[in-house]
C-alpha cells in the first residue's frame, strides 16, 4: 500500500442503489468468466440485502451512520511532537507505547537535529523545481513519522505505525486543534511550549477513540 | 521511475562512489547525457568535474555527497534513539526526491535517491551489494581492503553492473 494512499478514493465505489445496478451489475466486465461474474452478483446481492457497507479498512458501519472520521479506524499513533521555527521543541505527547521513552533534554536534542536535517533534505533536492520542501515522510523498520510544516516554520511530527494511511489527515487536524486551542489562547506567547488543557485534551480526544 | 544519484559510503564516512544519472527533462548542454561522472574520474581530472556543478543542479555533487552523509547519518542517529538499536532508518520522502538508504553490518552505506512514486527500493540495494559490489570489489584481487577515495570500485564491471541494474528496477 503507497504512503499517501487515499482511504477517500476507495469508499467512492459504493454509489446510488440505481448507479450501482447500471454500471456494475448489468454490464460488467467483459472478461469475467460466468462463473466469477455470478459470485460477483451474489456478493453484491448480499450487500444490498445488508444494507451498503461502508468500504473503508475495517470499518463494519452502514453506509449513512458512517462518518468522515469514523473512517480513520485501527490507528495507532504513537506520539506527537510540535517544533517551533527555532527548531525548539514545544509540545510533545506520548499516545500508544512503540517509541522509546526519552528524557526531555533527548527530545530537545531530536527536535534541534531534525530541524537542521529537514532544512538540509531541501537543499539535497536534486530536481530543478523551485520552492523545494523538505522532508516529508520518514520510514522505518517499526514506525513512520509524518512532517507537515506550515507557512510560518512550525513543524508538526505525527509518529504512527509503520503503512498507516491517512496520515497527512491526522496532521492537518492536529495543526487545526493547535490554531483552535493555541494560537486562540490569549494567554499563550509565541514559540514557548505549550501548556494548553483544551489542546491537550482535544488532541487525545481525536487520537484516542480511533484505535 | 527515475533515479537520481546513488551513493556508497565505507565506513569511515568517506563517499566511495557516486553515480548521477541526469534527469532527461533538465537542459544539459555542457554534460553529454551518457556520460556519468564519478567520484573516481572526478579525481582524475579534478577541474572540470567536481568544480563545476551539474547543470541545474545547486551543488556541486561532491557537496552533495557530503550533505547526503550528514542527513542520513543524523536520520539514522535519530531513528535508533526513538525505536531501539535494533531499528534501522529505510527511506524518506520529500515533495520533490525520494532518498532510501540501506546499511550492511559492515556499515557500508547505500544510499539511492529516485523520484517519488517509487516504492521501497531497500532490496534492490541489497542487491547492488550481494550482486555487484561483493562480485565486483570485494572479489576482486587487485582491488584493497580499504577505498580511499573510491580506489578500487571504480572498475568497469561494476559501473557497467550499476548501469544495466538501474535500468531493470521497475
């Protein structure tokens, strides 16, 4: 399964009842053999008779109960880390145990290192485009961490199991709960870390249920 | 898929070989497209190659190399810290390149950088090193134990393997 393979794409297929029966049932593909093509029937016979299932991985929910994020289903994200443009460390939160525990002088050091490694990664860029970014995904043996950088230098990091879809989802909700719950605070000064309850709580409240 | 440039770091940190294959959709007038430049025939004619950056390119490719080093040594660092020893750093992907990155237990290092559809290319390095570099330098008498600046893999067996091998990766 590709990195950024969209879970969105794939629940389109189940359409209109009437739609379904046009395209699907009655032409169907050529090379079918009749006996494929009436297991394909008897499949989407039973589908019908259930009800229209949601398609997306894992979810069991009829199709109009099911929600956007309730397609984001058996996620498990490890932890998430917020830099400031500085490259200083300003949130960090562990979710689901995976990553090593650190202490917190550590984690100030990763965020320092890969700060300068993310501003190197687009200097390497060995097309010619302009406006090159910097490191995006990164794959290990046991997890893949998610970077999104938004317009001002912070840096989102979203560390999750290793070919779990979606991710640049999660990241962009989480920049949202940070401009909702941060950025809105009265009381929070720029580029210190962040001591917000309602952030911290909403952030394990979307996390959380969706394991 | 389209690859960039392969790298091969011994494990003194040193560059050993460096390959770029240039990308058809860059103008290159001064470079003829079929003639790679390497570490070892930069050394040679040390003017012409290294000095002058690739056309398009914003380094010169024995910068490159280093920065390369730098990313994947810090990566690799980072990545052993947050998930044990026994974890090992595969590829990351940027908007514009793709970098994956395979590690032997002699610490040689390959790195290959590919666009970005391109899947997880750590076999196929490990392949570069079973097939070609072990059949090519490691095997070879007269080559040394040691490549100080890309002495010994240079020869023509292996580029010629590298070339052709590059060619094959879907």
């Amino acid at each position: 399964m590709p990195a950024d393979w969209d879970i969105w794409a794939v629940s389109d297929w189940v359409t209109k009842p009437g739609e379904w029966r046009n395209e699907v049932m009655e032409e169907g593909p050529e090379e079918l053999s009749t006996g494929s093509r009436k297991r394909e029937r008897k499949k989407r016979r039973q589908a019908r008779e259930t009800g229209f299932k949601c398609s997306a991985l894992l979810c069991s929910e009829p199709r109009p109960r099911c929600c956007r994020w309730y397609h984001i289903v058996a996620m498990v994200v490890y932890a998430v880390l917020i830099l400031n443009k500085a490259g200083g460390l300003i949130f960090q939160r562990d979710f689901n145990p995976g990553l090593q525990k650190l202490t917190s002088n550590d984690y100030l050091i990763l965020a320092g290192t890969f700060h300068g490694v993310h501003a190197i990664t687009s200097q390497i860029s060995p097309t010619n485009e302009t406006g090159a970014s910097g490191l995006e995904v990164l794959e290990s043996e046991n997890f893949v961490m998610r970077c999104f950088q938004t317009l001002t230098g912070t840096k989102f990091l979203v560390f999750a199991e290793p070919r779990q879809p979606n991710l640049d989802v999660v990241v962009r909700r989480v920049y949202e709960l940070y401009s909702d719950y941060v950025m809105k605070n009265p009381f929070y000064q720029i580029e210190m870390p962040i001591r917000s309850e309602g952030f911290e709580r909403h952030l394990s409240a979307y996390i959380k249920p969706h394991q | 898929m389209v690859v960039f440039s392969f790298f091969i770091f011994d494990r003194h940190c040193e560059c050993i070989y460096l390959r770029q294959w240039l990308d058809a959709t860059t103008p290159s007038p001064a470079q003829p497209l079929s003639r790679p430049v390497t570490a070892s025939s930069a050394a040679t004619n040390t003017t012409s190659a290294v000095e002058k950056p690739p056309a398009g390119n914003k380094l010169s490719m024995a910068e490159q190399a280093k920065l390369v080093f730098g990313v994947i040594f810090s990566l690799r660092n980072m990545v052993k810290k947050l998930c044990g020893p026994d974890d090992s750093f595969l590829c990351y992907r940027t908007g514009q390149y793709k970098l994956h990155y395979y590690e032997t237990i002699t610490s040689l290092r390959f790195v290959m950088l590919t666009d970005i559809r391109t899947e997880n290319l750590k076999s196929s390095l490990h392949q570069i090193y079973v097939n070609l570099y072990v059949e090519y330098v490691v095997k070879n008498p007269l080559s040394p134990v040691e490549h100080p600046g890309g002495e010994g893999v240079n020869n023509e067996m292996f580029e010629l393997g590298i070339d052709s091998f590059v060619r094959t990766i879907p």
